[in-house]
C-alpha cells in the first residue's frame, strides 16, 4: 500500500485518501485490460500477424531481384538490353557496308581483328531512321553461339530495374517488336529479350546472290 | 566456430529448454493457427510461412505440462526436424547461448 510521503512544505492540504485508493484501482483495472484484450482483439492479432507471415515473400523477393540492363536510345526511345548479354560497347568508327544483305543489316565492324556485323534494329523495328554520325555506338551482344553489334543513337548508361517494375508486352505492339520484347518499364524503356534476338534465324544471312529470290 | 554447441533457449512455465541453433529457421510472435481434423493430439493445426504449409506443435501438451489457452502474447519457434520443419509454440525465446 502507498504510504503518505513526509512533505517539505508544511502547508499541506489534507489528502483524500479514498480518492487515491480508486484512482489506483481504477488505474489497476485498466492495467489489467490493456494486458490481456478481448478474444475478437486477440483474433484479430493473429490474424493479420498470420497474414503477413503468410505474404511476406512476395515483397522482399520482387524488390531484390532486378535485371541489369544496358540502356540506350534508339530514336528518341529508350531501349534496354540485359547486361549479362553485352559484352562490350565500342564507337562506330568504321563500317563497311555488306551488299545483298537484308536492310536491317548495316554493314560489318572489325573490333580487334573480330568481324561483327552491325543491325540496325530501328529499320527491324520500323522507327524512322536518323543520319550515322561518329558519336553513333555500337552494343556487341554474344551468347555461345552468336555474337554481332546493335547499332545504337546513344547509350544511356546500366541500370538495375526490379522484375516487378517490368510489366508484360502491350497488346498494341505487334510483329517483329512484340517478338523480341521482354517488357517495358514504368518509365516507358522497352527491355528487349537479347535471348530471343541472338536465337533468331531470320538474322542470320547465309547467302544472297543475284539469282535469289528475296 | 562449432554450431553444434550453439542453443536457443526458451522457456515454457519457467522451465528453460533449448534447441540448437542451426536447427532454428526463425523466431516469431504467435499467429492464427488454421485447425486441421484428424490430426495428432499435440498438433495445433497448420500456419503458412511464406507459402510453406508447416504443422504447429502444442509443446505443453508434447512435454505434459499444464495447458494454457495460447494468446498473441506468445510466441513461435520454427525448427527443422530431420523430416520436415515444424513450429512450436513457446512462452518466450531466449538468447543465444554457448554451450
């Protein structure tokens, strides 16, 4: 029990100490609720602690995993490259233009003795086509297989975008552009599947003759 | 560094218990426990765990210890087992000690 303390100052009122006494019971009774709350509330805890046990994953999973990308501009649009895929960016000094090959295909490149040819995916992809200048680059992509240059405007730079921020192809685009596409991100860049474009058999010229037909 | 001599300790009614360390997948408050029918007597039921299904084990009821009604001030031990990781109900988890 409280006992009544000896006060400095010698004026004191005298204390109403049944007051006191249920202030503190009051205060007991209230103590004693809050440490143990009604089933519902007791409910309720469990339940939403159950649900983000539950959900937990999905959030921490889709914001580590990301996609490093090459960004660069192809006509005033963004495009973006898997990294892992990309083995080097050179500018375009000098080409040699190949004749009888698809329009898509600019021309070959000697980078260190290796001859690459060069595709120029804004014709693949129908975008209007600008002037070559020297400040042109060229984004040698290879897998095992394959390995040729994509001709780029200017390259933006690597960023790591998370698989979530990618969303699915749009429904508008069609053709060739809907096939190599990985996705687009929130920012409007378009991903492309460097997978899908090293695999692809349509860019690979085995021979163009005079007599052949196109 | 030997694992094997690393514990958690927790309590359940003063009485403190351990588990080794390596052993321990996580630590946590209790949450809503789904009841499955025929079920062994010491299994609570089943929680989900970030998509994993894993039996919740009334470890009173295991040891024979008096039962309690468990409420949100108790809390979860989830431990691999040589055949599946299961989840224990306790009163409090302890800290890490060496043995």
């Amino acid at each position: 029990m409280p006992a009544p303390g000896p006060h400095a100052r010698p004026h004191t009122t005298t204390i109403d100490w049944r007051t006191v006494h249920r202030c503190l019971e009051a205060a007991q009774a209230a103590l004693e609720h809050g440490v143990t709350p009604t089933p519902e509330a007791q409910y309720s805890i469990l339940r939403a602690r159950a649900q983000a046990l539950a959900h937990e994953p999905q959030r921490e999973e889709a914001a580590r995993e990301a996609l490093d990308v090459v960004e660069f501009l192809l006509a005033y649009e963004t495009y973006g490259i898997e990294a892992s895929y990309v083995r080097e960016v050179s500018p375009l000094k000098a080409f040699t233009p190949l004749p009888c090959t698809p329009p898509c295909v600019l021309g070959i490149i000697n980078i260190r003795g290796q001859i690459l040819s060069v595709i120029d995916l804004k014709t693949f992809f129908d975008l209007p086509a600008r002037g070559l200048t020297d400040l042109n680059k060229v984004i040698v992509v290879h897998d095992e297989h394959m390995a040729f240059g994509l001709l780029a405007d200017a390259i933006l730079g690597v960023r790591s975008i998370p698989l979530a921020a990618i969303q699915p192809a749009l429904p508008t685009l069609t053709g060739i552009r809907e096939a190599y596409l990985r996705g687009v991100t929130s920012e409007r860049g378009v991903i492309l599947d460097a997978g899908r474009l090293l695999g692809d058999s349509n860019l690979i010229v085995l021979e163009w003759g005079e007599g052949d037909e196109r | 560094m030997n694992q094997g001599h690393q514990l958690v300790v927790f309590t359940l009614d003063e009485q403190r218990y351990a588990v080794p360390l390596f052993t321990v997948a996580r630590i946590g408050r209790l949450v809503e426990i789904t009841p499955v029918p025929h079920t062994p007597e010491i299994v609570l039921g089943v929680i989900d765990v970030q998509g994993w299904i894993m039996p919740i084990v009334n470890s009173r009821r295991r040891f024979r210890l008096p039962e309690r009604k468990q409420g949100p001030s108790d809390q979860l031990l989830l431990v691999h087992t040589a055949r599946r990781p299961v989840a224990l109900v306790i009163d409090i988890a302890g800290c890490r000690e060496d043995l």
